[in-house]
C-alpha cells in the first residue's frame, strides 16, 4: 500500500524533583506535523522548529533544579537536532550529543 509519512516528535527530558527532594529526569514526546521526504529537508526543518521550541522555554538561572535540560526533534527513527541546557549558564545549545534518555528511544 502507501508508504507511511514521518512524522515530526519533540522529545523533551525534563529534571523535576519528588516529594524527597531526589532530582530525576522525565521524558515527554510530542507529536508534530507530517516531515518532507527529503532527509536534508528534514532535518531543515527539525532545525528551525526546533530552535524555536527551545527559545519559546523559560530561561531559568543555572542553579535551578528543575525545567526542561534537554530537547531533539526526531522523525521517528533517528535524531535529527538536539540542544542542552548549558551548564553554569541560562540558555540552550546545539548538540550532536542526544541525551541518554532519548537515544534510548532508537535502540
């Protein structure tokens, strides 16, 4: 039949801490619009939307313990951009590094 159209996904690891005090890390995906075929205007894509979920985050001082530390937009099978919270710093930065819980996702 016809082939299934990727599909863009956020997935965000965000640190909170539970009734302890003890920080862990939780993964939310988020389903996005349908992805061009093409891999490099995929991955085009996944850039700028990505880049504009990571700016439209709270900017939290780098002391703080929970929020959002990491984020990649991925089609599915393989991430396509990602960005870490900086450390010491407030703010995101790119990364070809993908955060052990989302690389998780594609083993």
């Amino acid at each position: 039949m016809g082939r299934k159209e990727p599909q863009a996904r956020w997935m965000v690891v965000t640190d909170y801490k539970d009734a302890n005090g003890e920080i862990h890390q939780r993964l939310t995906v988020i389903d996005g619009p349908v992805l061009p075929w093409r891999i490099s205007r995929r991955e085009m894509w996944a850039s700028a939307k990505g880049i504009e979920y990571v700016r439209s985050l709270p900017r939290r001082k780098p002391w703080d313990d929970e929020g959002v530390s990491a984020v990649s937009v991925c089609d599915g099978k393989r991430p396509l951009a990602s960005w870490r919270r900086m450390e010491k710093m407030s703010g995101y930065t790119g990364t070809h590094d993908v955060h052990p819980l989302i690389a998780a996702q594609f083993r």
